[in-house]
C-alpha cells in the first residue's frame, strides 16, 4: 500500500512495484517536490494502480539521456544499411547537438515543436521531415522498452495548433520520351555510348540509379524466346561504411523486367563493344560505375539544363563544344525518370497490379492479394514502351526543345 515518508523539508511517496518490492517518488510531473504529506501519498498511490493495471512507468527509467538511448537504439534496430546511415548521421548531425543531455523524461511536447519549427527554417523540407522521423522512431520504441509512456513527437497526422499552413506541393519533374531521348543524346555528346544507353535503361525501366550501377552482364537475357527479352535485377550498389558495395534491392523488391526491343539491342551493342567487363554499365576509365556528387555535378546536371564549351583543361576532362538544354525537364533527376515511365504506363492504360510489379511495388489490400501479373500484362507493356520509343523519334516541327547554348566555362590558369 502506498504511503508518504518525510524526507528533510519535503516529502517522498512509497509504492510497491511489480517486483514486489518499494519504489520512490520525489517529485511530480512538472518537477516539483511533494511539500506536504498527502501530496506525497496521493502521487505515489496513483503509481501503484498503475502497477496493477500494468500500465506502470518507472519514473527512474526516463532519466536516461537522449544520447544514451540513442545508442541502445542503434544497436537494436534491424535496418538496411542505407536508412541506418540515415539514422546515425541525422543523430550525429543534429539530434545529439540538440537533445543529448536531456533526459528521454524530460521531452516535452512544446520544446519539441519549437525545436522543428527551428530545424524546418534551416534544412530543406525533406531534409527536416527526415530528422523528425528519426526522433519520433526513437520514442516509438522508448514507449515500446518502457522508457516513458507517451511520444513528444508529432505524427504528421496528429492534430496541431496555431494558424493554418498549406503543405507546400512539391511536383516531381517528370520527363516525356521524347524529352528522355533528348537527355541521351546530350549524354552521348558528352560521355558516349554507355550514357546513353543507360539513360534510356533508366527511362524504359524505371530502375533506381544505385539498381543500375549493380547490373552484371549475367543480369540480362536479350534473347526473346518469347517471353521477352529480360534485366533481372537482383540487388543495388551502394556505399556501406564507406566501400561500395551491393545489397538487396530496397523493400527486397528483386524481379525481372521485361523490355522493348530496341533497348535489347542497344544493350547487346554495349555488351559487344567491352566483352571482359563484368558490368553493363561502367566508369568512363571501365571501371566500376560509382554515381555520387561528382557524377551529378559533371555529368547529370550538364546533359539536363546544358553545359557551355569547354576548353581543354578544364577539370582535367578533354574539350567540348557544348549542350543546350532540354528544355521542360528543369530540374529533372535521374529518380524522376523513374516517375515518367510509370506516368508514361498509367497513360497506355496498362493493368495497376502489371504496372506497380514492375517498379517494384506490392498492391495494398484486397486488390494485392486477388490481382495478378500475367505473360500478357508485361509483353503488353514491352510492345507499349517499343512504340513509345518509336514515336519519340519524330521530328518535332514548330516546338523548341532545347534552350540557348549556356556561356562557356573559362579555364583559370593563373
């Protein structure tokens, strides 16, 4: 039974655990010490039903710091190795800065928002999302091991104070396939064969950059014996504590794609100008293809919004007179390929289930489980993207697609 004891001026509550034995209190939910008896008793009485409810929090377990926690944390989750570098560098970068003194108890709701109202000030809107997802996980699972009993971190769908802000809508730029044949073309003016090609793999798959820098050459089969020529994709390349290395496709969404005609061939044609090299695609030295900042900035950002003539020099890469950029796709980046091909196959009007296999998804619901891929749906899809392809080589009369050819890049030479 729970009673109250003098301790110097103030008073502390006793109440018996789960273990049988006696806990104590000292102070409230707000910090403050019992000053009288009944105060002390009352307190602790209302931890005691909680015991018999099974509903009991030690106030003791949330003195761990947010940094303490946070390092258990690490060591418990089971994540791809991608989102648990995602996980340490947001802790490391922001998180632990802020919070990592402060006691898992001590977070309050209010010193929360004020804290994300800062972050989204100075971080990009996605960036700042995935801070606060990272925090708010934390207390999921702090809930979960009986740190604390509720989660200062708002879900986007709970409720929220203060004056209305409409989320700002956030289009991702997609691309036609005429605008994807453009983007090739400039790739193949500025780094050859094995951009283009892979350009128009990306656009015609709808596969994720990291997926197409682990194609091996033993990952396709371009021979139709017909049911379609195939790239079976079986993991993605990615840097893992700092190696580059290969792991399991996100969401373990391994599969086999069927592919137009002409891309068999142009893979074939890539395949048969380099027969020793173990990967379709490649560095432009042959080696193993690596696709960080560096390859956005030389190569991605050019053959998209266009590049001024280079003089040889400049960045130890040989002369180049130009690309103009395509114009409509401003901003464009190689995920939003991925985007277009799917808007692409919504417009043929191909089968949802066909259409979501392909890109790797799986159907929620009861249409997941009672839809199915069959031969049909993909040759379909295969013979859709062929006379895509096809059309995208028409001449467009009385549009402009490219804009004005950007100044040149001076070499410093001082």
């Amino acid at each position: 039974m729970a009673y109250a004891e003098k301790r110097g001026r103030y008073w502390r509550g006793r109440y018996k655990l789960p273990n049988g034995k006696y806990g104590s209190v000292s102070e409230d939910d707000d910090g403050q010490p019992f000053r009288t008896k009944n105060a002390a008793k009352q307190y602790a009485a209302g931890l005691e039903t909680d015991v018999n409810r099974k509903t009991f929090i030690n106030p003791r377990d949330g003195r761990i710091t947010v940094a303490e926690w946070s390092e258990l944390w690490l060591e418990s989750i089971d994540v791809g190795p991608i989102s648990e570098r995602g996980y340490r560098s947001r802790l490391k970068a922001v998180i632990i800065p802020e919070w990592g003194s402060v006691a898992m108890g001590d977070v309050s709701a209010v010193a929360v928002a004020t804290w994300i109202k800062k972050i989204r000030q100075q971080y990009s809107l996605d960036h700042a999302n995935g801070i606060v997802s990272t925090f708010r996980i934390m207390f999921d699972d702090a809930i979960k091991s009986k740190i604390r009993s509720d989660n200062p971190v708002p879900s986007r769908r709970s409720g929220r104070r203060g004056r209305f802000q409409p989320r700002p809508k956030t289009e991702k730029v997609i691309a036609t396939p005429r605008q994807a044949l453009l983007i090739a073309r400039n790739a193949m003016s500025l780094r050859g064969f094995n951009e283009y090609v892979m350009v128009l793999t990306m656009a015609y798959t709808g596969l994720r950059i990291g997926e197409i820098a682990g194609i091996h050459r033993s990952h396709l089969a371009l021979k139709d014996e017909g049911a379609g020529a195939r790239i079976h994709m079986a993991h993605q390349s990615q840097y893992v504590d700092g190696s580059f290395t290969e792991i399991d496709p996100k969401y373990g969404s391994g599969r086999g794609l069927i592919i137009p005609q002409f891309l068999a061939d142009l893979l074939q044609q890539l395949l048969d100008s380099r027969p020793e090299s173990e990967w379709v695609f490649t560095a432009p030295n042959g080696g193993r293809l690596l696709r960080g900042g560096g390859w956005y900035k030389s190569t991605w950002h050019p053959i998209v919004e266009g590049c001024g003539a280079r003089p040889s020099g400049y960045g130890g890469m040989p002369a180049h007179a130009g690309l103009r950029p395509v114009l409509g796709v401003e901003g464009l980046t190689p995920h939003g390929l991925r985007h277009s091909e799917k808007v692409w196959l919504d417009e043929e009007g191909h089968p949802k289930v066909a259409v979501e296999a392909r890109m790797g998804h799986t159907l929620p619901g009861v249409e997941g489980t009672y839809s199915h891929v069959t031969l049909g749906m993909e040759l379909k899809i295969a013979a859709s993207l062929q006379g895509l392809w096809e059309q995208s080589q028409r001449l467009v009369v009385g549009r402009r697609e490219f804009g004005p050819l950007p100044p040149p890049l001076a070499v410093n030479r001082s």
